[in-house]
C-alpha cells in the first residue's frame, strides 16, 4: 500500500511540473515570423503548412524576395518547432 502512494505521488509530482511547459507552447503559425511575414508567406509559400518549420524553410529558401521586417524576424529568431 505504502509502495502504491509513494508511485503516486511521484507520477503526480512529475506531471505538475511538466504540465507548464506544455502550457506554455504557441500554436504552429502565431509566432513572431508568421506576424512579420504573413504576406511574404501568402505569396511565397502560399503551399505550405506551419508545422515543424516548413513556413520558415520556405521563406529562408525565397530570403531574397521577402520584406525587411520578415528577413529581421527570421535573422533574430530561432528555428521554432522542428519535431
């Protein structure tokens, strides 16, 4: 019984503190790239999704035709999600 509780507690404790990082991550497509390049990804790469950095690989292959304050976004941000 006791060996029951003390699992428990232990497996609650490790849920409570991962729970925030969880919490805590931005949905694909609403980070400050995506602000800053929403229409640079329109015209650009109007074909691809948000998930695990394909918006980003996008707009770092086409660099040379995106906005100043896209091109400010991608240099001054990391790589996001690549899972």
């Amino acid at each position: 019984m006791m060996r029951i509780s003390i699992f428990t507690a232990a497996a609650l404790a490790i849920g409570l503190v991962a729970a925030p990082a969880y919490a805590q991550r931005p949905e694909p497509g609403t980070g400050p790239v995506a602000a800053a390049c929403q229409q640079d990804i329109e015209k650009l790469c109007a074909n691809t999704t948000h998930e695990r950095g394909a918006a980003r690989d996008c707009l770092e292959k086409n660099k040379a035709k995106v906005s100043a304050a896209c091109a400010h976004a991608l240099d001054t941000t990391g790589g996001g999600r690549r899972r």
